[in-house]
C-alpha cells in the first residue's frame, strides 16, 4: 500500500524479495518520493461506490477471512527468513496454504501465498489496508493481483495475495545481479501490453476505477512474465454522472504523477494514462523516473528523454544500452512515439488505456520485434532521414506540442484527444 505523510514528501528506496508491492524501505534512495496533500475474465459486481463503512465492505468482498493463527502458521510464525520484503509500511512473509480448503500447510506444499503484515500504527495505513481489500476483494482479472484473503484482528491488519514469483518490474529494470538478467525488448513489450490491459481493466465500465499509484514497484510478475497491477491502497472510484474529475489530495510518487493532478488535485483517468507514459519510458530506457545520481539534467527522466523521442536519429541515446541493439528500430520508434503521447502535458491530447492497448498489440504482432537496428536497415533499404521517418517525426513534434487537429484516433493512434 501506499504510503502517506500529511505534506512530508518521503523518499522510497528499491523493493526487496518476490512480493514488491508497495515494499519501500526508509532510508532514501534515487527512486521518486510519495506525494502527499479489454477482453477479460471479470467479476459480476462492479465496486460499490465509496466511502463506505468498514463492516460494509468486509461483508461484501469475496476473499477468505484468515484468522491471525492461521496466517502465523501459514508462514512458520512470520519467521525472519520467510522476509520477502520489508518497509515503511510492515513487512510481507512467504507462507503456505491448502489449494482447497486455504487452511495453512506445511512449506512447500499446497498453495505459496505472500502475507502483508502491517505495522500497528496509524490511521492512513489502515484507510489504505481497506481499500486494498476494497477493490482487490471484489475485481478479478488477469492483470490484477489476486486478494486471497484478509486479517483483521484486534490490531493486527494482513492481507494475503498469491505469490508472484518474479517479484516487481522495478527490480528487473533497475537491480543488478545474478538473479535479476536484463529483460528482451520482446518480454519488455509483453510487460507494458500487460499492465496497460490492466489498467484498462480499470478504467472500463465494469470498473470506473482510478489507479493513481501506477509505478514501476507497482507491477509484479508471475514465472510467464505476465503483469499484474498490485497495491491498491490509493485507488479511487472514478467521477460519476457528468463529473469530469474526481478532487481529492495529491497523493501518489513523485515522477509518475500528471502536471495537471498535482497543480489542482483534479484526478481523471488520463492521470493513470500519463503514469504508464513514464513506465513505458523506464522499459524503453531502463532509467529511474527520477535518479539523482544521474548527471545534472537527467534527474526527471521524462524532461531528459522528451526531445530525443521524436527523432530516429536521437532515439538510440534513450534506448536501455543492456538491450544490446536486440530490438525493432521502428518498433522502437512506435514505442517511443506512444510513450510521449501519454506524456502529453494536456491530459486531452493523451490516449486513452484501449488504445494504448491497441497499439501495444499492434507492436506485439509484428514479426521483427527483435531485430537489430542494422539488419533492418540493410533490410529496408532506407536511410534513417528518410521520408516516411522525417513524417513520422513531424507528427511526433505535432503530439508533443499538442498541435494536432481533433479527430477520430485510427487504430493504432499517434496523436490522439
């Protein structure tokens, strides 16, 4: 869950161990700081408008009520070696459970489970422990990580997710180490498609829900490299009836957040839109939202980024050097050029999560996804100042300085409103 801290701004540090949902140590680190001040297998039940008592929504989620012993077995008494992750928030335990009767097992049979066990103090940890419960406890999807079940006994608060093996996003793009081997482009582009089907998910009318935390920590992996959205602490119900926005406190991580929402506190689904703009980024560039070791003038990625995203000529300098050159230059080219429209300072000029969709599909079924930049213009036979690049580029600028003439967006947008 999200952390909260009144009109502090709070340094998080990298996620540690397979859980990484909202796992942020204290100490400071080059990562953002938290602000404060499609086709899928859903639930019947859309969520019920908020807010509502803590009784009502514990009785209408559909998510295992554990009791403290169970979970304290399940996990081998939270033992220090069963740590898979740790913050500011508490700490989350590997566990075992009974696949059918969710009873708790002995390590390493039935059903592996990850335990979020809060701190015991605070009242925001406990508004955002409910939400959690709120949303996760109601919507099902394949790109939203599965709420097993809940804790709530005197003051113990827990949450039980299943385990994502993989662990967070972040850790694949920004950890070094044996276990952590730099991701394809190919794997790169699966991640993105799959969290923006989750964020789509979302933002539908089986949903109407705002993320407004969507982040690299945020998105956990399974053993497929399959996305799923995590942490839903600072979710909220999107603007009902003829709102345009929900108002509310800036809350969120630094770096990921629109211009609009922290000027005025106005949160729509577009906001949620430009956070992904800046994830896809982090996959493209395998750089921090915001890294203050970085030399001066790359500390915001997307400041440092933006002008190189319209010229194939410059895209290569924003490109992860880990990739090894093993990726589509028009692949990349359309993943950059999709990336800035989501970053378009007016939230109308951005896509909305179909069609990123729709474009990420678009990159995912095409055949040269992992060509190296030189075959394909050999291939081609075009030099990189070519026609059909330099239009692609003048369009790009257009997006980018939020030119272009209202239309109806084509399938696989450029600029859209």
């Amino acid at each position: 869950m999200g952390n909260c801290w009144g009109a502090q701004v709070k340094a998080e540090s990298p996620s540690d161990g397979f859980f990484a949902s909202g796992l942020h140590s204290k100490s400071s680190s080059r990562d953002g700081k938290k602000l404060s001040g499609s086709s899928s297998k859903v639930s019947a039940a859309s969520v019920p408008p908020t807010p509502r008592s803590e009784g009502e929504i514990l009785q209408s989620v559909n998510v295992k009520s554990f009791t403290f012993t169970e979970l304290r077995i399940a996990t081998r008494n939270f033992r220090p070696d069963s740590v898979v992750g740790e913050g500011g928030f508490g700490s989350v335990f590997k566990g075992w459970i009974d696949e059918h009767t969710l009873a708790a097992a002995k390590p390493g049979t039935g059903v592996v489970i990850a335990v979020k066990k809060l701190n015991q103090e605070g009242h925001q940890g406990h508004r955002e422990w409910l939400a959690e419960v709120n949303y996760l406890g109601q919507l099902s999807h394949p790109h939203l990580v599965k709420l097993i079940g809940y804790c709530l006994e005197d003051e113990q608060r827990l949450l039980v997710y299943e385990f994502m093996p993989r662990g967070s996003l972040e850790n694949h793009l920004f950890r070094r180490g044996s276990y952590f081997q730099p991701l394809s482009w190919k794997l790169r582009m699966k991640i993105a498609l799959g969290a923006a089907k989750g964020l789509a998910f979302l933002h539908s009318d089986v949903a109407k829900v705002i993320y407004r935390d969507f982040k690299a920590s945020n998105v956990l992996l399974d053993s497929n490299h399959e996305a799923k959205l995590s942490d839903f602490g600072l979710a909220k119900d999107g603007p009902t009836g003829d709102k345009s926005h929900v108002s509310t406190r800036v809350m969120g991580t630094y770096g990921y957040a629109a211009p609009e929402y922290l000027a005025t506190g106005h949160l729509t689904a577009k906001s949620d839109v430009y956070s992904f703009g800046v994830v896809l980024l982090e996959l493209l560039s395998g750089r921090r939202a915001v890294d203050k070791n970085r030399p001066t003038g790359e500390h915001n990625l997307v400041e440092w980024a933006r002008p190189y995203l319209t010229s194939k000529r410059k895209i290569f300098r924003v490109l992860d050097p880990r990739l090894g050159g093993q990726y589509s230059l028009v692949g990349a080219q359309k993943a950059a050029v999709l990336a800035l429209q989501c970053l378009s300072s007016e939230a109308r000029y951005r896509p909305t999560m179909d069609q990123v969709v729709a474009a990420l599909e678009q990159l995912q079924d095409a055949k040269d996804t992992e060509r190296s930049p030189q075959s394909e213009q050999k291939s081609s036979g075009q030099s990189i100042g070519s026609n059909s690049h330099r239009s692609l580029r003048r369009r790009s600028n257009e997006c980018a300085k939020g030119k272009v003439a209202h239309h109806r967006p084509p399938a696989s947008p450029l600029c859209t409103n």
